[in-house]
C-alpha cells in the first residue's frame, strides 16, 4: 500500500506545479497590464480572458490535491462525540463519499457545458482561444477530485494508518 501512497504523492504534484506556473504567469501578465495601462494608456486586450482561463486552471488544478490531502477548510463542532465513540474514520469516509457523490453532477453538467460549447464553435474573444478546451480541464479535474475523494474513503475504511501524517 504504501509505493502505491507514494507514487500517488509524487504524481500529485504536477497539478501543483501546473497550479503555480499558471499563478506566476497571472501575476506577470497582471503586472505588465497595470503597467502597460499606466505608462502607456494601452492596456493588453486578452489580459481578462486569459486571467478568467489561469484563475480556472489554478484552482481546478489544486482541486483534486487539495481534496487527496484533507486540505480544505473544516468545522470541528461535532468532533468530540465523533472522538468519544471512536467514529471519526468513519465520519471521514462517509464525508469523503458524499463529496465525491455530489462532484459527479456537476462535472457532467461542464462535460454537458463542453460539447455544446464546441458544437457551437465557442472562442474567446480576442485570442479565439475554443472555450471547450477550459471546459473538458475542469470536468475532468472534478472527475479526478471525486475519484481522488472515493480513494480516500477507502483509505479510511481499510488502511486509516496509511492517511496519517508520518514524522522523521
């Protein structure tokens, strides 16, 4: 089990580093933009289509790691009665299999989103970039996050040692 966590780790990291290539380019053309505006009152057309594609690649990119880690934003208000019967791991599994449930609809609707967009012939509008192309990304980044969110429920179930933090 554990080479498989590990490979999982390893692979996780390029969304992360596609997510920061994607952040850095969106602070540099942000910059060149405001500068662009400021010195020469010629602001760059495409800088609102392409921040719109960076902010979607960034965060749905993230997602699934994110999802994978436990990282998001949790409220611990019922974690003392979880904690006294010993049913955290279960509560933690049960959540993980109702997210990844509830991610399944939507990413079909975006699939949906997709095929009409490229049926239509969709682009952006300066850099006639298909707007397909950001929609099949993020139905398959949330395809990812339910399948990355079903992994760790079944991690909870049958290997919880596996998800805790190892130090040394």
């Amino acid at each position: 089990m554990q080479p498989a966590i590990r490979f999982f780790k390893t692979l996780s990291q390029l969304p992360m580093i596609v997510a920061s290539i994607a952040l850095f380019a969106l602070m540099c053309l942000t910059f060149a933009d405001v500068l662009m505006r400021s010195i020469f009152n010629a602001p760059i057309e495409a800088a609102t289509e392409l921040i719109r594609m960076g902010i979607a690649l960034i965060v749905f990119a993230a997602l699934p790691v994110l999802s994978a880690r436990n990282g998001h934003i949790a409220v611990d208000l019922l974690d003392g009665p979880f904690q006294r019967f010993k049913l955290e791991r279960w509560r933690d599994a049960a959540v993980a299999l109702a997210c990844a449930a509830m991610l399944w609809w939507p990413a079909g609707r975006v699939v949906d989103l997709a095929k009409r967009a490229k049926s239509y012939g969709d682009v952006t509008e300066y850099l006639e970039i298909p707007t397909y192309f950001v929609a099949c990304f993020i139905a398959v980044m949330i395809y990812v996050t339910a399948a990355a969110l079903v992994a760790r429920a079944l991690l909870h179930i049958f290997s919880p040692d596996s998800l805790r933090p190892h130090h040394g």
